[in-house]
C-alpha cells in the first residue's frame, strides 16, 4: 500500500524559514504535491514536483528526490498567514489512480 | 463563482437518522470526488466518479452511496448514521483523474457532520 508520513506539528516565529518533511512508500509514484489548508476551510493545491530538484513558487519551495522517496516544502519569510496545515500528496498508479495524502503538519507561526 | 461549492455547511443530527451533502463544480472537470477528514485531520478519499461512472470506491460501508446525475454534481447520501460518520466532507473535482500530471484537486468548503 502506500503511506506518507508528515511531522505532526511544526513552530515557528514570523520571518523565518521552515521545513516541512515528507516521506512516502509508494508501489508506484508519479509525482508529489502538496497543499495547504487554514482551520475551517479547504485544503487548496500549492505545488507539485515531477522530477528531482527543487522548484520555486514565491516564498514557497517544494523540492523532490526520487531514490529517497522523500520531499519536502520550503516556507521562507514566514508570515502569521501562513499558519495552516500542510498535506504532501501522490498520485497512486498501482492500483486505482487516486491522489493519496499524508498525515498532515500543523505550522503554526507566532509573532 | 464558486467552484466547488457544498451544502450544507454545516450537519447536526442524531444516530440513526439519514443525510445528504450535495456538491457542484463549474469548472467543466470530468472527474469528482468525495474525501472524509477526521478529527486528527487524516483526508481519505472515499469515491471517485468520472463522467457520471463511478471509478473508485474505497471500502465505504454501503450506508453511503454517492450519486452522479451529470458530470457537474456528485452528491452523497449517508443512511442510519452512526456515531465515527462525524467528519468534514470535502467534495473536491479535476479534469483527470487523481488530479492529472500534476495531482491537483480542487476542494469545496466542506460539510461537517456531526452525529449526537
């Protein structure tokens, strides 16, 4: 089957950097996610990464590699908007296709 | 302007009773589906449907049963709840299939039910 583990909860304080971690045991993997979701309201898509390497969106970064089934999401400049949850995602081709996510962490940044 | 828009809100009712959230995307995606989060926030996906034709059903008990009337709304019936139904559904659409090459959903607001 396939499984993805988050840190349950991450801190930090406004300005600074954090890294969120994902880690992923996949049949068969095509590519990572990852979402954001504020208390209340709907995970909403963030980024995706299809090959090894880092790719940057702004403030946030998502980088992939593939042979340690590991990726993870960069968050620069923190912001106190910025506390949400964060999901990593894969897509499951071994199966039936479905997007699976991860455990999920908690950021919460304090001014 | 919404694009994944839910109702209701919000659901309180008792055990026992039966329910339905109903969900509507305008975005012209083929695929939708329902997701259950738990209280500890795990998103697990429940249905997927493509085009009216049900894709994926991942052992849900038969108490629910999702319906398709067109490939713009996906609605879900749960009877005789139970107690562990407590949840926030999220209805959530794509043009392919798991989010296609870049596994992106798009996710409604949420209907949180809770069972007394």
């Amino acid at each position: 089957g396939q499984s993805l583990e988050q840190p349950s909860e991450v801190t930090a304080v406004e300005g600074a950097i954090v890294q969120i971690n994902c880690t992923y045991q996949t049949s068969g993997f095509y590519g990572l996610s990852w979402y954001q979701q504020h208390d209340g309201g709907a995970p909403t898509f963030l980024s995706y990464n299809g090959l090894d390497g880092l790719e940057e969106t702004g403030r946030f970064s998502s980088f992939l590699s593939r042979s340690d089934s590991y990726g993870y999401l960069l968050l620069q400049e923190l912001q106190m908007k910025d506390s949400a949850s964060y999901f990593c995602a894969v897509r499951d081709l071994y199966d039936t296709d479905k997007l699976i996510f991860g455990t999920g962490t908690r950021l919460q940044v304090f001014p | 302007d919404t694009a994944v828009s839910q109702t209701p809100k919000y659901l309180v009712t008792q055990m026992g009773n039966d329910k339905s959230i109903k969900c509507e995307q305008n975005l012209g995606h083929d695929t939708m589906y329902w997701y259950k989060q738990d209280s500890k926030k795990f998103l697990k996906i429940m249905f997927s449907y493509n085009n009216k034709e049900l894709i994926i059903n991942e052992t849900v008990p038969n108490r629910f049963s999702p319906k398709s009337p067109d490939k713009a709304h996906l609605n879900l019936h749960i009877n005789s709840l139970e107690l562990g139904d407590s949840a926030v559904y999220f209805c959530a659409s794509s043009q392919e299939g798991a989010g296609g090459d870049f596994g992106e959903l798009f996710f409604g607001e949420g209907s949180r039910l809770t069972v007394l």
